[in-house]
C-alpha cells in the first residue's frame, strides 16, 4: 500500500486528494461531512483507508472547495455534487484498475451523495445521514429516542433509585415526558430531497445509523422504518469513535466493497 498527496481540478479551482493504493477494481470514495479535512476528527478517516487499503481496496478522500488545502470558497454539502464529481474523475484516473467506486459519507457527506443520486458512484454506504433544514434548526431528538432513552432508565435499577430518593428533577421529567409523546414530526423538504435523490439511484445502498447519535435519531424518525437497508450499531456515537463501533463501521464498508 501507498499513500499518494496530489491536487486535481473542479473548474477553475485546485482540491487536495489523497489516494491509499491497493490492487483491487473495487475501491472507495470517501465525501467528508461538515467542514471536516480528509484526514477526519483525530485522523479516524486516514485510520479507516489504511486499514482498507491493507485489505486490498483502494481509497481516495479529498477536501472539497475551501476546505482543507483545497482552494475556493465552502458554499456546504448542497453545492459540493461538482466536487464529489471532480474527485470521483481524479479517482479512476489514478487508480485506472477501479471499475467499481463505493461512495460513503457520514451526516451531510451522506446527504450530499443522496441529493446527487450517487453523483457517479457505483454503490453508495450513507452513515448518520442529516436531514435537519439548517444548522439552527431545533435538534431536539425525535419522540420515538426519548422513549427509548426513558424506557432504558425505567430498566436500570440505579436510576429507579434515583427517582424514588428524590435524585431527579420532577419539571424536566414531565417536559421531557410531554415531549416524547408528541407525534413525529413531518418529513423536512432537504430529507424529501434526499430520498428523490437516492430513489434515482439504481446501485446497492446501505444506511448506517449510530444509535446514541441525535444526528441519526433525528433521521430515523424522518425515514421509512421499513426501509431493509438500514443496519444500526448500538452504543455508538456520531463518529463511531468506541472501539466496537469502530470495527463495526470497517466491517460494513468491507462487506460494502467485497459485494
């Protein structure tokens, strides 16, 4: 395995792109989220392509305009669909082998490939994809999380205890109970988006849910529930940073790359 640093063009403009060689045709498109650098938080995007690339399958990640060492300005994950196009391009020209591009992308990267209905990639790994309108928007979590998350205390005997003691705050139970048994809220019009997006794309999808991440809940309640391509990994946060959660996401994308 090789770890190449190059740039490449998207229109007038010069993005940064590393390539994790590898020798086979089926490789991965990493999209970064929010304005996130390709390394990842603490380098956990450089950790997952090496050690893919270990396995065998070549992995390219990029920072797309005004993020990063990329030049341009950062207009967000709406307006990234040139990019992920210019370094999907980039991809295939380096590693010339790869005839089948896996695309993933965790909260808005995730979105991004969803609205551009895979922008060119052969098969698509959507992790904690967001569907909140804007970034002011009320994250509070769905009702269906804050039952779960109150149905798990119920189980707990510590918390029994600490409610029987007098331990909890009686006003900020009964807002959250008032909250948990409003209905769902109605699909917002970026998450209708996302779902026209992805229901043009004809490849294999898989969606990826972290179950204590709010990102996730709040796309959850959004989504069909029926929907058979979702997996959720338990105990993990938005970043699957836990050891377990960790193995998990490298596992799914192993499988996603092998299929």
């Amino acid at each position: 395995m090789t770890r190449l640093h190059m740039t490449f063009p998207c229109g007038s403009k010069a993005l940064a792109g590393t390539l994790d060689t590898a020798p086979s045709s089926s490789g991965l498109l990493i999209v970064t989220g929010g304005s996130e650098i390709r390394s990842g938080a603490f380098s956990g995007q450089a950790q997952l392509a090496a050690r893919l690339a270990e396995a065998g399958f070549p992995v390219f990640r990029f920072d797309r305009r005004g993020v990063g060492d990329s030049d341009g300005e950062d207009r967000g994950f709406r307006a990234s669909q040139n990019d992920i196009a210019a370094a999907l391009a980039a991809f295939r020209a380096m590693a010339p082998k790869v005839d089948r591009v896996v695309g993933f992308g965790n909260c808005d990267a995730a979105s991004a490939l969803m609205l551009g209905a895979g922008t060119g990639c052969d098969a698509l790994v959507l992790s904690n994809p967001w569907v909140i309108e804007n970034d002011s928007a009320d994250s509070t979590p769905p009702p269906a999380a804050i039952r779960s998350r109150y149905a798990e205390k119920l189980r707990d005997p510590k918390e029994l205890a600490r409610l029987l003691s007098g331990g909890v705050n009686l006003r900020k139970l009964s807002r959250g109970l008032l909250r948990a048994v409003r209905p769902a809220p109605a699909p917002t019009s970026l998450a209708q988006g996302m779902a026209a997006g992805l229901s043009a794309f004809e490849g294999p999808v898989k969606i990826l849910l972290a179950a204590k991440d709010r990102t996730a809940q709040v796309f959850e309640a959004a989504w069909d529930a029926s929907d058979s391509r979702i997996e959720k990994c338990e105990n993990a946060g938005h970043s699957y940073a836990e050891p377990h959660a960790r193995e998990w996401l490298y596992q799914q994308l192993l499988a996603g790359l092998k299929a």
